[in-house]
C-alpha cells in the first residue's frame, strides 16, 4: 500500500482519493480552499455525486482518508502525488495550466524524498513534459522525481461506479520506475490497464472524449435533417445500435452536450491542432453543430411564437445532464437569457438545479421564478421547454401538459415522450429529429391573446 496525496479536491481529485482508500491507499487530500476541506472533514462531499458522501465517511472512519489544506506536510510524506486540479478553458479555447505550474513548483520545493508525480486532470499533449522540466527546474532537495500521466474518464453522475469499475485505466509513462510504480498502485482495483507513452496518454483523453462529443453532434446533425425529411431520429439509432462497430451508447440527439468537459476538451483540441498548423476539421464540425443545437428549440419556438413577451415560460431542466447539480454549458444557460431579454415570465424547475441557477439569475433581478414541482411552473404556462431528463421530468404525464398549461405547447429537447402519446393528449409537441405533433386547436391567436391579457394585468 502506498502513501497517496491527492491536490485539487474537485470531481477529479475527491473521486480519485476517495476510491484510492476504498481500495487500501493511505490518501490524503490538499486543497487550498478551506471551507471546502472543513465540509469534507465533517463527511460532506462539496459536490452532488451518488455513493460518495457515505464510501468518503468509511474510508474516513477507518483512518484512512485525510483532508488538508497544509500540503508542505502533505507533500513530504507522499510516495506519489496526484494532480486533479482545473484546467479552465481560456477565451481562445487553450487550457489554463496556472493551477498546474502553481502545484508543480510547490512540490518542487516541498519533496524530501522520491516521489511520482501523476497528472490526473486533462492537459494539452506535452504538458507532462513540462510539468516535470518545471519540477527539476525547482527542485530544492536531491531525490528522484518523475512524471506520469494517468487521464481519468468518470462522468458526473456516475463518478465512484466509473472509477471503481473503469472499463480501463490509462498510465502513461516514459520510465521503467513511474510505470512500475503506477501499475503497483493500480493493482488492488483490478481492472485492465493500458500502458502508453505521456504523449500518448494525454491525446487518449481528448480523442476519447472528442469522439464522444462527435458521435453526438453527427446523431444531431442527422436528427435535423430527419426532420426535413420525415425520418425519425430514434427509430435511426436504435437501427444503428445493433452494429457493434456503431455501439449503442452515446446515440441520443437532443438539445446539445454540455458540461465541463466535451465543450472544453473540443475547442482545446482545435486550439492544439492550430498551434500545430493543422485544421482538426471533423472536431471543429462537432463544434458548430453543438453551438446551434443548442438554441434549435428556441428558435423555432419564437418562429411559432412570434414574441414571447409577457408570456409564461415553463423550464423544466436546468443542469447539463440528470444527477448532477452542475450547470457548465448547459442549455439552459444559453436558452433562458434569450427569454427573459424577450419579456418571458420563466418558471424554472430542476431537483437540484436550482439554488446554482439563482446564483446566476436571481429572483430579485430577473423576471424569474424557481419552483419545486414541476406543475408549477406549467400551471397556466404559455409554452414549456424541457432541457434535462430528469426522473421527476420524464414522470410528468403527457395529460398533465393538457391539463395544466393554458396552451399546451411543448418543446422537449431530450426526446422524452413518444409522439403518439402527446398527440393522444392534445398536446402540441415539438422535439428532435422527429416529426412534429400540431395542435390544429391550439390557435395562435390563443396565446397573442393571454400575452396582452397579462400585459394589461
Ligand atoms: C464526460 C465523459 O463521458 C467522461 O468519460 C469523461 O471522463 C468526462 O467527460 C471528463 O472529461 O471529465 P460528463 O461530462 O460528466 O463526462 O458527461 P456525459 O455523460 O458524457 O455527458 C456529456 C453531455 O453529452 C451531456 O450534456 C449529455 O446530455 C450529452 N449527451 C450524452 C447527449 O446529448 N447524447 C448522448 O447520447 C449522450
């Protein structure tokens, strides 16, 4: 068993260090925020994550999991150090590697014995050469350091399960010693390991997730022009499906991939190939389709629409994706600016969605309500946009649209309903990649007519 620090107790570093103990490690974890590392040492997790809080108190009951903010200790002790910390997306879609040099100088001058130095978070390729040319540059005591790249693939929602059960794990090292030692610590989690050079592994990374983003952006692509021509996207895909060399995962088209990965890791691929004189144009593809997708649903709606001025708007669907409360690039953040500037009275409902969202979009400032059923917000409601399938979201029935909205228009950008059922309801249903479902009696001039009512209320 190894002594482990982890630094950066994000998604990355607190999943990591958290199934390093479960597995035996002795881990401790750094941070430089420390209202963070004191709500860890209470037993809460600072991040929505299922099976975390309670494997975190375990591991922490047994001794075998510390948080703290004094990494000079930290680092000391240390057989090998992990890197989980952000590299945020700058305005040129590079990655900002502040946060890795500030740590990397720090164990520079910290170390006192032999130590690897793993690169958990998601780095430009040639990064880890840098880090380890920094580290020598700063060296203070005569010990042997090295560098390992070592890319992590949990998705939010499904952190520990990934972890624990990854489908592989990538080490990626330029040394008989850092390989050995890496393979060592990986050992007890019994799982396959593919061992590569760092350059390879760090490009694993944003291939892996590039092409995962680029699988979505063609299903949304094709979804489109389904619509033009009268297909329908899930009878597609569940076509495809049956092809391994297709898969069936990752086959959904909807409303656009957000989160803190895909978006960031394809335009910093881009920026890379650029800087190499090269144009990616397949990622850049996946880039311009996502941008769209994500406001398809509003501009038709303003199309049916025409204004949505003083009209009820029903939000269900705030994060990126359900079982999370994170809202990185998630739809929402795109579509409900756009209404509130036309005059929409939104009504916004997201299990755990929401508290963020005020964050950003206050009662006090903005003509915005956040409600905690999702039949508030579609009672009287003009028109209702569904952005997250959440399991709240997918229980509505498709009566209860009919029932409670005074129109009932609804754009659904997660492809929730079948049709059959919505037009059953009497329910004017937009979605994606499908054929639209009209609702000869819901007249235009029904809502015009409610939007100047709530004008002159
Ligand atoms: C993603 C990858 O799935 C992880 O393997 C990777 O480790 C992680 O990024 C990372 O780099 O840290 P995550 O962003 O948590 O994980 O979420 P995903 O479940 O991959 O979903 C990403 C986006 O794609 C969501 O907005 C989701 O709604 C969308 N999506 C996903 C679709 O639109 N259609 C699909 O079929 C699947």
């Amino acid at each position: 068993m190894f002594k482990i620090s982890v630094v950066g107790i994000g998604y990355v570093g607190l999943v990591a260090g958290v199934c390093f103990a479960e597995v035996g490690h002795q881990v401790t974890c750094v941070d430089i925020d420390e209202q963070r590392i004191n709500m860890l040492k209470q037993g809460m997790s600072p991040i929505y994550e299922a099976g975390l809080d309670d494997l975190m108190q375990k591991n922490y009951a047994a001794g075998r999991l510390k948080f703290t903010t004094d990494y000079n200790k930290a680092y000391k002790e240390a057989d090998a150090i992990f890197i989980g910390v952000g590299t945020p997306e700058q305005p040129d879609g590079s990655a900002n590697l502040s946060y890795i040099a500030t740590v990397a100088r720090q164990i520079a001058e910290t170390i006192e014995k032999d130590c690897l130095v793993v690169v958990k978070s998601t780095v430009p390729v040639g990064t880890n050469d840098k880090v380890e040319q920094f580290i020598h540059d700063f060296l203070t005591n005569d010990v042997r350091v090295e560098v390992a790249s070592n890319p992590e693939f949990l998705a939010q929602g499904t952190a520990v399960r990934d972890t624990l059960e990854a489908a592989r794990i990538i080490i990626g090292t330029d040394s008989k010693w850092a390989k050995e030692m890496l393979m060592k610590i990986y050992e007890p989690f019994n799982l396959p390991i593919v061992s590569v050079s760092r350059r390879s592994a760090e490009m694993i990374k944003y291939a892996a997730n590039d092409f995962l983003a680029l699988k979505i952006s063609y299903m949304n692509d094709i979804a489109n022009l389904c619509e033009l021509v009268g297909a329908d996207i899930q009878d597609v895909a569940r076509g495809m499906s049956f092809d391994e060399r297709i898969g069936s995962k990752f086959l959904n088209a909807g409303i656009g991939y957000g989160g803190s990965c895909f978006p960031k890791d394809t335009k910093a691929l881009d920026y890379l190939a650029r800087q190499n004189g090269y144009e990616l144009r397949t990622v850049k593809a996946a880039i311009t389709v996502n941008d769209d997708q994500k406001t398809i649903l509003y501009r038709k709606a303003a199309n049916r629409l025409i204004t949505f001025d003083g009209l009820k708007v029903a939000v269900l669907g705030l994060t990126f994706k359900p079982e999370t409360d994170d809202l990185r690039e998630a739809p929402s953040l795109e579509n409900v600016p756009l209404l509130l500037e036309q005059g929409a009275r939104v009504y916004a409902y997201d299990p755990v969605g929401s508290d963020n969202f005020r964050l950003k979009y206050p009662e006090s400032e903005y003509k915005i309500n956040y409600v905690d059923k999702p039949e508030e917000a579609l009672s009287g409601a003009n028109v209702c946009f569904i952005f997250t399938e959440w399991e709240q979201i997918k229980a509505i029935k498709a009566e209860t649209f009919q029932k409670l909205m005074r129109t009932p228009l609804v754009y659904d950008g997660r492809n929730i309903y079948p049709i059959q059922e919505m037009q059953d309801a009497g329910v004017e249903y937009y979605s994606i990649g499908r054929q639209a479902v009209e609702n000869k009696d819901l007249k235009l001039s029904n809502i015009h007519n409610t939007s100047h009512r709530l004008h002159s209320a």
